[in-house]
C-alpha cells in the first residue's frame, strides 16, 4: 500500500542518517539518490529526532499481544509435541473487544506463524478435558489435541524422558557433593556442571508440567 511504502521510505532514509558517521561514502552515494531536491547532502542534515507522534501505544500494545499468542501457541506445540507439519486449531477466549479485534485482523498471520488451520474467537468457549491451554493478559488460548496426539506414547514418551534426565540430573549432583571434584576441579569445569544442574532442573520440571497436562485426559 501506499501508506506502507511512505513508512520505509522514511525508516530508509533515517536509518541512512544514523549510520552516516560510520559509512560516510556509502550513505551519502545513497542519499544523493533518494534525497528531495531541496535537501541538503547528508553530512549537514539535521540528526534524527524522536516524535512525540510517532508513539503509537495502543498499537504497540496490539503488536506484544500479538506476538505473545503466537509464542504461547508454538509453546504448547512444543510441549505437547505436535508435530512441524501438523495444523491445530486454536480458540480464543476474551471479554474484551479490543482483543478479539486484534486476533480477528491478524488471524492470518497467526495462522502462518503458529500452523494452525483455524482461529476462533469465543468469549463463552467451555474447553475440553483434553484441550491444551495457556493464559496471557485478557485472553485465554485453547489448542483441542484430540486427533492431534497419540495421548499414551506421548505420555510413555514424555515418562522416559523424565526418568532419564533425572538420571542425568543425579551424575551432576553427586560430581558437585564430591569434595575431591569441587577441590581439583577448575572453577570453569564446576561452572559448567552448575549450569548442567541448572538445565536438567528446568527440563525435568517442564516435562512434569507436561505430564500434568496429559494425565488429566
């Protein structure tokens, strides 16, 4: 559109301003082809100023919303381990007009960006027991997995996986309560196994949580 081409155009030639002072030559090659006749070069053009204008608050509350439904979706996904290829759907739930205006106007890109193959917007929806969820400001998000996973090798999946992490969350424990390995071993070698301890915790304790979800289906 023409109003989008009048947005880069003037991001282009900001952008070109700020980076004068470290590409001189090139920014001013470039200026001199896109600057209005009644510009001066760049080199004695005024620095770019923040407008107050330009602030747009509403939309940039729209935009972090936008982008955290799709995180949380793509975090369900991982979770539950629905496969790259396969399309959920997703349903909203909000009371608020604002919300559901958004979810509305940018359902496409949601779609794109979250593979799913609907977006539906209900703010009365009863979920299922075996819907997946997350919460975000003003707006709770259902993915139904009925027909998306195999409940119980997801689950038996989801079970070795836990037990062998835990079995490798227990070799870091014992190195780091062994007092001949924290004396002789380097302070990086022991920073390295802290960080080990750190991730298997936080694993283990998402695939709890994942296992949580499965077991109330």
């Amino acid at each position: 559109s023409e109003a989008a081409k009048q947005v880069l155009f003037y991001i282009l030639k900001n952008t070109i301003k700020l980076m004068h002072p470290i590409m001189p030559f090139i920014t001013e090659e470039i200026w001199d082809k896109i600057k209005d006749p009644s510009e001066p070069p760049i080199i004695v053009s005024p620095w770019p100023q923040a407008k107050p204008e330009f602030d747009f608050a509403a939309e940039s509350e729209k935009a972090e919303l936008f982008k955290e439904a799709v995180y949380k979706i793509r975090n369900i996904r991982g979770e539950m381990n629905i496969a790259p290829d396969v399309k959920a759907a997703a349903v909203f739930k909000t009371e608020r007009a604002d919300f559901a205006g958004m979810l509305d106007a940018e359902s496409v890109q949601i779609k794109a960006l979250a593979k799913l193959n609907s977006v539906t917007i209900d703010p009365q929806y009863v979920p299922d027991k075996t819907d997946a969820s997350a919460v975000m400001y003003g707006i709770e998000i259902y993915l139904p997995l009925k027909g998306l996973i195999d409940f119980d090798k997801e689950r038996a999946r989801l079970e070795k996986e836990l037990n062998e992490t835990r079995a490798e969350l227990d070799k870091v424990n014992a190195k780091l309560s062994n007092e001949k390995f924290i004396s002789k071993a380097p302070s990086d070698v022991i920073e390295k196994e802290k960080a080990k301890r750190d991730e298997f915790s936080q694993a283990i304790e998402k695939l709890r949580t994942s296992l949580e979800k499965l077991n109330r289906n």
